[in-house]
C-alpha cells in the first residue's frame, strides 16, 4: 500500500504545474488540525495551495480491502477586487480550485490508484482572504497481511 506521505507528495507534484499558470507561490502538505485564523500564518504568501490528509475509512471485502482516503486540497488567495470580480476573473480562489480540479480529477496519481474529486466548498471568505477546498478520495485496493 502506499503510504499518506507519498500520496501527499504526489498530489503537490502533480499540482505544481499551478505555479506557473496561476502564479501560486505555495503548494505544500500539512499534518495538523486546521483552524480557518490558522490560514493567514500558514500561508503567508498568497495564492497558495495546502494539501492535508483527513482520514481514511476500510472497505472489507473478505480478503480484499479497500482503503478509501480523504485528501483536502485547500486553495487560498486574497483579492483587492470586489467580491463579484474575484468569483469572474482569473484570479481569486474559485478560478484557482477550478484549475484544482482539473488536474487532479480522475489523475493517475500511482499505477491504478486515481483521485476521485467527492465535494468543494468554501471554507473561509474573508475581504482579505478567500480559502476553498476538495476532498479527494484515494482509493487503494489491497490483501490482508500485504
């Protein structure tokens, strides 16, 4: 099985492409509850991009189990702009967590283990803020005693 680190690293990886076609400054994992005042410290230089784990729940199967994981891709950008521009223009969270999605839906991220995109909502709208996420299921089929 793969392990929630190298899992993680793969989804940074593969948004990294987001640097360049969005100007994101940051794209990196975290490993602790996440609070949304918390945001501003973690991620000073905006846009950025947290990727965290949040938990994993067994299907069984007999024999095979299936290990369904959540993987929260928080994007965060602050806008000068109005709200109605922010939501319009190329820049701001929502443009941002749709570039998201097209990257990582159905991606590939280890041989036959895909990213199934299950929801996105906003997590904190402030006026010098915005941050949105995905969950992103990562399903890993596997054998007892592997």
């Amino acid at each position: 099985m793969v392990e929630i680190r190298d899992v993680e690293d793969a989804l940074v990886a593969a948004l990294s492409p987001l640097k360049a076609s969005h100007g994101v400054r940051q794209i990196k994992t975290y490993g602790d509850d996440l609070e949304p005042d918390a945001l501003p410290r973690l991620l000073p230089n905006l846009p950025a991009i947290l990727v965290v784990y949040a938990g994993s729940v067994t299907d069984s199967h007999g024999q095979r189990q299936i290990d369904r994981a959540a993987y929260f891709v928080f994007v965060c950008d602050r806008s000068l702009r109005s709200e109605e521009a922010a939501r319009a223009g190329t820049s701001g969270a929502y443009p941002l967590l749709g570039a998201v999605r097209r990257l990582l839906q159905g991606k590939e991220v280890f041989p036959n283990i895909f990213a199934e995109l299950r929801r996105q909502e906003t997590f904190l709208s402030r006026p010098d803020m915005t941050a949105c996420y995905a969950v992103y299921e990562i399903a890993q089929p596997y054998l007892l005693g592997e």
